[in-house]
C-alpha cells in the first residue's frame, strides 16, 4: 500500500528489550500441520482477490484474537477470492506470527496465518502475505548501517537501503520461514520499489565509484552525471529485487512474488527485467476509477499477468458496491485481474458489511470473468507515456511519480472522453507493434532517443498518422511539421470552441504554416473576434499525416477537463484518424475499449462515467445514473453472424451496412459489452 497517502495512523514503537525476549521466546514448529485441500488458481492466473492488511505494531494487544475458523470460511464462500494475502510484516517492521528471524509484534493472541492457512487450503483459496520490504522501521532500528542515506549524508530512519546486506540477512531468510511454516502460495512485495530511494550510503557509492570510476556522485541535475546516477539507482533495484525474487523462486517454486507498483506507469514505465511472477499495484482512495483507467491500460501491455487492487474505503468509511463495481470495470476491461483491499480490526475481525461488499463486487466481476479475462486490445490509438521523458523528469526518488505520468493522464482523459480506444505504450512496449495502430498520440514529451523519433517517422510515411501534443514535443518533429517555427508566444491567450472560451496556460509556441494545414486557432481574448494565432496543424508525409498541438492542452486538460480543450483534440483527431472502427452515437460520459475475448470475439466494452469520485470532497458514488439509449458503430470486414449484449447475454436490434454495423443499446447502468460473432 501506498502508506503516504493512508488515512490510518501507524504506531511505530521499538522496545529493544522487548524484542530480544520477544525472538528468544519465539515459539511454534518449523512447518504447520497440514491436511489435503482443494486445489487454488495460482496466483499469477487469478483474477479475483481480498488483501488485507494491519501492520502489527509495538501497540498490539490482540492480533489474531478474533481471527476464527467459521468467521474466514464465512467471508470466503460469500466473497469466492481465487486468492487471499494477509499482513504479515508492515511498515512498523514487526511480524504478525511468532517469527524466529525478524521481530514478532508484542500483541499476538493467535496465529491468524495458521487459521487462514488451514481454512483457505480447505477452499481451493490462495493464500499470500503482504510484506512491507523497504519501508521496515525495526530494520532500520536494530540496523541503522543498513538505511538508506539522503544526499546530505543524513541516515533515513525508516527506510533501508538496496545496498545494504538487509535482503540476504533478513528479508530472504524471513520469506523462506513463513514460506515453509504456513505453505504459502507467494508474496505481495509493498513498500519496495515505491519507496526507493537516491542512495548515497557507503556501499552504493562504492558500487558507483566501481562501476563508472567516479569517487563522488552528483546531488542534483545541476551535476554532471546526473542522469546516469540515476539510472543506476534503478538498475541496482532491479538487481536487488532480482536477488530475492530467484531465491525464493528456488526454495519453493510455487511461491509467487508480486512487486507493488513495478513496472507500472506510476514508477516510471521501466521494462521487465526480474523473473516477478505477476505485476500489481494498489491505486489512491480518492482518485480511484482514474487511476485504474490509466493503470490498467498500461499494464495491459507489459506481456504479464497482471491486476490492480482497490481501497474498498476511503476517508469516509466503506465504498459502496457501486463505486467497486466502477472501478472493477475499469480494471478487468482492461484484461487484468482485480481485487480488493480491507483492514479488519487490530484482532482480526472482518465486519459483515465488509463481506456483503466484497461479495457483490465479487459477484460483479465473476459474472464477466470470461468476457474481460485475458482479453486483448484491437490496436486503435496508442498513447506514448516516453520513458526517456519520464526518467529525466523523475528526480525525487528511484522510480516514483515524474509529473509527466500527469500530462499523459490528461490526454488519456480527452481521448477517452471523446470515446476513442486507447491502449497507454512506452518505447519498448510500443515498438513491436507500432504498424498495428492506426493512430499514435506523443503528449507532452520533451525528449526521445534518436532511433524511436525515426521509428515514427518511418511508421508516418508506410501510412501511420502521428499526433504531437505540446509544443517541445512538436519541436522534435520541427522540419517535418510544415511550419516555420518563429518564437514562443508571448501571452497564452483562449481557446473558443464551439461558443465555449478556457483560458490557456504554460508556453505556447507562434507558428506559420507553409505546407500544414490548420486545424484550430488560439485567440488573444475570451473573444473569438480577436487577434489569432494557428494552435495545430497537419501536414501529409509519405502515406501518412502528422498533426501538432503547439501548447500543453493534456496538461491543461488534467487539470480542468474544459469541453473546449477537448474539442481542439478532437478536431486533430478527426483529421487525423477519420475512420475509428468503432463510434458511440447519444452518448457522453463513457470509456469504450474495443478488445477480443480470449476466445477470439471482437467485443466493444462501454463503461458508464456519469458519476466519478474525484478527489476527496464527492466521496459517495451511488446512485448512479444510467445513461442510454445508444447506437454503437463498428466497422468490420464482413457481416457478423449475431451480436449480443454481455454479460446478459441479451439480443439487441442491429442492421449491416457494409462495412459497418449499427447495434442499438437501450441503457447501461455501470458496464457491458457489445459482443459480436
């Protein structure tokens, strides 16, 4: 979990005493009793889940106490996971069971694990553990040699460093244990690469002044070197994550290892390089749906299995069903898996309220299990996120959150908006199949290695259309623009489309189209009677065509979501990418995904947005309002055989004008799909 942005408070108190009777004392055999069970999903082919999770603390006074047999078959019939994890270490460092290698919680009652192993291996269930990794506080107490150091030479006091002999000495050897003691089924890996951070502990520097020669490592980007110290960085996580991956792969080679938020758009669209069985990441309380919606279609091209869990709560209190089904839908559209995440009580108990929901949204999600599951992308827009834009940018730690991911959000929000299919790419993924999409959109990216920007433009002249948002990345692409660059703009001005006016901001770049057409204009006032200048264009090369906007509209857009910045998209779009296989007509607040199912049917998913917590003032999402009737439009290369509406499996009205269908869809409450044979 992303403990930086949780509502609950954690009490993080070393007793030194305490502790050292604590794991002489430590009592329970090597390996648990176990019976024969039924057979679980693994976890890397599950596609619904329950994390729960507690961080044991120096103030427990009765974990496990309320943990029982009945209570846990209870919740797993209602509820059906294919997997469970449950805490075992948190960001406090101490362990929820009676470890003889880290440092046991003073408050144990009873072995939760030992009760969730038994029940879960008697219902077909997984079961995980949650494991805070870098983020261990009685690590770093009891090991203060083993914390990461800032740049000012200052020890963090709860954060350890990838240098450090932590993985060898403790983290490895405390898996191994709960690994054979409890049967387990893997691991989700939290507080990992999240949290890393810029090391400049004795050991890394070594390893740097190894590696490149150098005796000091830069600071700051005023430095010099200051790009590669930071790939480095990330390298050596990757090493080190690597390290504890394989071993406990060959200790025990059913137990799968996740890494919360590796890999992921969040932590910098880094490429799989570790032998992590599955890829996962918990998205914010607040800004949910959005965050999956983004998530998930990034995910969906890592060529790994994959889900995002959700916070079943915000700071309010529980979600309803219909907010989980929401963002639910926003996931497994995707392909991915799904799941959920509770705290019970500080003994264990799981409310019955909690149950009902997880097993509605349970319900929810199993009803579209084989229409969603693994399925794939018809290739339509791709959304470049530049890895090479994302790693300059990324200052504040090894992977996490360059504002960048921000400016590609909101041109994912305006596409999606405006009902395009839209799959989010970064370089690597993105080259393989770079023929494949009609349509390609660089938001906002400043820079991008030579041999991608050439890619591009080959792909342009065999018949691709390349759309340029933002006016530095347009400045990659200047001679082939059909513009005369002249200077930056000197006041931003107003968009005016459509009889709506939004003020612009950030830098704005004054053109002259030569060969380019122009598509929108930017205005001096609210006024669009007012002085002008061209705000894109478009301009043919080879087969293809390649359009610019000359100022930060996915910024913008992130910011305001204003109908006219989405507009200006829009009219880029259609010049661009005139025929889209599929149209939604009557229609606004939706996503639409055009997938096939993992048996081969073209289906064209709709997602109802109507309503969408946003931020944490609007936290209640029911009711939600039903939007519909609509027509779907979808362009195919001959007459379909039928076409249902999923999961009702419903027969809906539709005509065949070749090449196009029109089905005509009464209403949607919060997900179907459009399923043709």
């Amino acid at each position: 979990m992303n403990h930086l942005r949780r509502t609950c408070s954690i009490v993080v108190t070393i007793s030194f005493s305490f502790l050292a009777i604590a794991m002489d004392a430590a009592h329970g055999a090597d390996q648990l009793p176990s019976a024969p069970g039924k057979p679980n999903v693994p976890r890397n082919e599950a596609f619904f889940g329950v994390h729960f999770d507690l961080h044991p603390n120096a103030a427990d006074t009765a974990l496990g106490r309320d943990v029982t047999e009945e209570a846990v078959r209870d919740f797993l019939r209602r509820a059906r996971p294919d997997f469970v994890q449950y805490d075992c270490v948190g960001v406090p460092g101490y362990t929820g069971y009676a470890t003889k290698v880290g440092w046991p919680a003073p408050g144990i009652v009873k072995d939760s694990l030992a009760v969730w192993r038994k029940v879960t291996r008697e219902e077909g269930v997984a079961l995980l553990i949650h494991y805070c990794v870098l983020w261990n506080a009685a690590a770093v107490a009891h090991h203060p040699d083993w914390a990461a150091v800032n740049a000012q030479g200052q020890g963090e006091k709860e954060i350890l460093s990838v240098f450090s002999p932590f993985a060898e000495r403790l983290l490895i050897p405390h898996l191994k244990e709960a690994a054979t003691r409890y049967d387990l089924d893997g691991a989700w890996m939290d507080a990992d690469a999240w949290i890393a951070r810029l090391d400049y502990s004795p050991a890394a520097l070594a390893e740097w002044k190894r590696q490149t020669g150098r005796e000091a490592a830069p600071k700051s980007r005023r430095d010099p070197h200051w790009q590669e110290w930071k790939m480095f960085q990330r390298r050596e996580f990757e090493k080190y994550l690597s390290r504890y991956v394989d071993a406990l792969h060959a200790h025990s080679p059913k137990f799968q290892i996740g890494c919360n938020w590796m890999y992921s758009l969040l932590s910098g669209v880094w490429p799989v390089g570790s032998r992590v069985d599955y890829l996962t990441g918990d998205y914010s309380q607040h800004d949910s749906t959005d965050e999956a919606r983004a998530e998930a279609r990034y995910f969906s091209g890592n060529g790994k299995p994959w889900d995002l869990l959700a916070w079943g709560f915000n700071r309010s209190g529980l979600k309803d069903a219909t907010q989980l089904k929401q963002e639910a839908a926003a996931t497994i559209t995707q392909g991915g898996g799904w799941g959920i995440y509770y705290v019970p009580t500080r003994s264990g108990q799981i409310s019955p309220e909690i149950t009902a929901l997880a097993g509605e949204a349970a319900d929810f999600c199993r009803a579209r299990q084989k229409l969603c599951f693994r399925s794939t992308p018809v290739p339509q827009v791709a959304l470049l996120q530049s890895a090479e834009t994302y790693w300059d940018r990324a200052d504040a730690t090894a992977f996490h959150q360059a504002d960048c991911a921000l400016e590609t959000k909101g041109a994912l929000h305006a596409l999606l908006e405006l009902h395009y299919s839209v799959d989010v790419r970064t370089e690597h993924q993105l080259l393989p199949q770079l023929g494949e999409y009609p349509v390609v959109v660089v938001a906002e990216a400043y820079k991008l290695a030579d041999a991608f920007r050439k890619s591009l433009l080959d792909y342009v002249e065999a018949g691709g259309a390349l759309v340029l948002v933002g006016g530095d990345c347009a400045r990659l692409f200047e001679p082939m623009l059909g513009v005369q660059w002249e200077e930056k703009a000197q006041k931003s001005g107003f968009l005016v489309t459509g009889g709506q006016s939004v003020a612009l901001g950030g830098d704005w770049w004054k053109i002259t189209p030569t060969t380019a057409k122009t598509i929108g204009y930017r205005y001096a006032t609210a006024d669009a009677k007012s002085g002008r200048e061209p705000a894109a264009t478009i301009v043919a090369r080879g087969k293809g065509r390649i359009a610019a906007i000359y100022g930060p509209v996915s910024a913008a857009y992130r910011q305001n979501h204003h109908p006219a910045t989405s507009q200006l998209l829009a009219a880029v779009m259609r010049e661009a990418f005139p025929e889209p296989a599929v149209q939604i007509d009557g229609l606004g607040s939706v996503d639409v995904a055009l997938r096939r199912t993992c048996d081969g049917r073209l289906s064209v998913h709709i997602l109802n947005l109507s309503k969408i917590q946003r931020g944490d003032q609007f936290l209640k999402l029911a009711p939600l309002p039903a939007v519909g009737p609509f027509t779907v439009r979808l362009r195919m290369a001959g007459k379909p055989a039928a076409v249902r509406w999923e999961p009702d499996g419903g027969q809906i009205d539709w005509t065949w004008e070749d090449p196009v269908l029109r089905a005509a869809v009464p209403g949607l409450e919060i997900h179907g799909a459009l399923v043709v044979e």
